[in-house]
C-alpha cells in the first residue's frame, strides 16, 4: 500500500508540473538477477516501469522528477514490489548542472537519501557525481554513499554508458558498491530507443553478490540521446545505492 500511495504522490507531483515539463521520458525493462549469497545460489526475474522528467523555473533552474516501481514473482523476497523515487532542484550552465537531490526507497522497508550532484558535458561525452546520507528505517541504520557515472556518445543517438558506486552503513559494519555498464540506442526519427545494462552488486559482510542483466525501451520526448543526457532528466542521484542491502 505505502507503495501505491508513493506511486500516486510522484504522478500528482508531475501532473501538477506538467505545463512546464519540457523534456522527459517513460519505459520498461526486464532484469534477470543472480544471486551467491554465502555459497548458495538462486536468481529471480523482475519487472519495471520507470520515468523522469523537467520542469524548468527559468533559464537557470529547474526541478527533475523520477521515478519507478519494479515487480517479481520470487519466493527469494520478503516483499515482490519495489517503489522509488527522486526529486532534484539543479542550477544549469552551458555545459554543466550542479544541485541538491532527495529521495525514498519502499524495498519492504524505507530508505531515505539525500546529498548534492553534478554533471560536466563535453561535446561527445559527459562525467557525474552525487554524494549524500542514507537512511534506512528498517534496519535503523545509516551512513553515506558516493557515485560516478559517464557516459561516451558513439553518435547523436547511441551511447555507451557506466557507473560505480559505493555504500556504507552503521559506521562501516555494512558496506558494498554497485557497479554497472550498459548501451543505449534511439532510431532514427523516432523517440523510441532500446538499451541493455549488465550491473555487479558486491555486499562483502554478507558474504553475497549479485549480477544483473537488463533488457529495457523508452520512450522520450527530449530529441536525440545526447540531447536528453545534456538537456533532459540526465541526473542520477545515488541511483540503486540507497537499497544496496535489502
């Protein structure tokens, strides 16, 4: 239920500001998860709808809205449905974005997060960060976590992308990093593009690790890839660090 009601939350945010979202997207995507946790293994099939979007104040500022909620039929977890979601309030230069996020995690518990990022655009690649604190209601625990991100532009419309990220919590008695890479391609004159991502989850105090491979499309109104990663809802947060361990 907590789930639903954030989902509505985020769709009334958006709603509200969508006279001014100027760039954005919606998709979804199918992951297959394989997890080692202490020598046994198992893996599991999820399932998400995930969106963002812009709403500008004026030529320098703007808010960035995301979103996703993500689904599997696994007997491997407490709760089969995991909703989340980010606010962003950035300044915008000519080549690069510098702001503040904070976010929610429902993965059967609630997970806060909150911190600055940025992103530096050159003309065919682009570099970003974000730091912030986590806090994690279930397990009452919290700490901090860090990321970068980039991404190589091949063309207008096809990008090779990665990230890394660390996390640790309860003064360092839990922490584990995240590392992912993906490709992403737009056809030509159309706002549809399809991208595939393998990512790498390595928890050492649980002894346990998990790869992903995701298959996913979307559908954006923000022009090219380089012009919605530049112009568009291109900013991250700690993107899946604040659930690391659930």
């Amino acid at each position: 239920m907590k789930k639903v009601l954030f989902a509505a939350a985020m769709a009334v945010a958006a709603l509200t500001a969508a006279p001014a979202l100027a760039q954005g997207y919606v998709g979804a995507s199918t992951t297959y998860s394989k997890y080692d946790a202490a020598g046994a293994n198992d893996h599991a099939q999820w399932f998400d709808l995930f969106g963002a979007a812009v709403a500008p104040m004026n030529d320098t500022y703007a808010f960035q809205f995301d979103g996703d909620l993500g689904w599997t039929n696994s007997d491997l977890f407490s709760d089969d449905t995991v909703g989340s979601g980010n606010i962003h309030f950035y300044r915008e230069a000519p080549n690069s974005k510098l702001g503040v996020f904070g976010g929610v995690v429902d993965a059967g518990g609630t997970i806060w997060d909150a911190g600055v990022e940025g992103q530096a655009f050159l003309p065919s690649s682009n570099i970003g960060g974000a730091l912030g604190y986590v806090k994690d209601d279930e397990f009452d625990v919290d700490g901090w976590a860090a990321q970068v991100n980039g991404a190589a532009f091949i063309n207008d419309n096809f990008d090779l992308y990665g990230n890394l990220g660390y996390a640790s919590l309860d003064g360092g008695n839990l922490d584990g990093w995240r590392g992912a890479v993906g490709a992403e391609y737009q056809l030509a004159s159309t706002p549809v593009s399809f991208f595939g991502e393998y990512s790498h989850i390595d928890i050492s105090d649980f002894d346990a690790t998990t790869d992903d491979f995701t298959v996913g499309v979307t559908y954006s109104w923000s022009g090219t890839l380089r012009e919605r990663n530049h112009r568009g809802p291109s900013l991250s947060a700690l993107s899946g660090l604040a659930s690391l361990f659930h």
